[in-house]
C-alpha cells in the first residue's frame, strides 16, 4: 500500500528507515535510550579512527563492492567500533587489520586511504 492510499479506517505504518534512537508504538508504548559515549584522548587513536572512517567512507561510496572490499569494510568497522567502545584499538586486532590492509590490494581509488590507516597502524604499533 503506497503512503497516499487510504487504510480502510485501520491504522497504517511505513516506515522506510530508522537509524539510532529509540521507538515505541501502541497506545502503552515506551521506549528508553541509554548512550555512552566514549572520548578518545590519544591522539595517535583519534587519528587512527578518523582515517578508518575515511576510507570506510570511500568503500560505502563504491559503485560495486566485492567479497575483498565487504571483508575489509567489517575489519575496519570492528576497529572502528572498538575505539569508540574502549577508547583504542587492541593489538591484535590492528594486527589483523594491519594483515588485510597488505594483503587488500587497493585499487587506486582507496590506495592513499589505505596507506593512511597503515602509516596510523604503524604509529600506534610500532
């Protein structure tokens, strides 16, 4: 049923999308949110973290992705929801991301985004 066609007198919902928040339907519904946000205060994490979302930013804006960019995209996104949970990025799994970053191959659209989260890697690593 499209949004302009009438519901017979019965309730109708479209919903096309719902990001974050909190949702409740129905006479006695109730929705609560609780949100933590943590602060990264290393800078060399910071900069790790906005050059992950940088080059996620470069993926999501690909025509196409394939099987290489998807497992990449995940990896980047484990890092990037690490960092924002505990405010850094654990060792191994920069390690493993350090790994898939090598083995990825870039094609020339994501090169320097992904030569900039290694070099951001290397910093935190050594």
């Amino acid at each position: 049923m499209s949004g302009d066609e009438d519901s017979g007198g019965g309730a109708h919902v479209q919903i096309g999308s719902i990001t974050g928040g909190s949702q409740a339907f129905g006479a006695h519904g109730k929705a609560e949110s609780t949100n933590h946000t943590v602060v990264v205060s290393d800078p060399k994490q910071q900069e790790l973290l906005g050059r992950v979302r940088a080059l996620r930013g470069e993926l999501s804006r690909a025509d196409e992705l394939t099987a290489a960019d998807e497992a990449l995209d995940a990896e980047l996104g484990e890092v990037e929801r690490e960092i924002g949970r505990v405010g850094h990025g654990g060792s191994g799994l920069l390690g493993r991301l350090r790994t898939r970053l090598e083995q990825y191959g870039a094609a020339a659209a994501t090169a320097a985004s992904v030569t900039a989260v290694l070099q951001a890697i290397a910093q935190i690593t050594g």
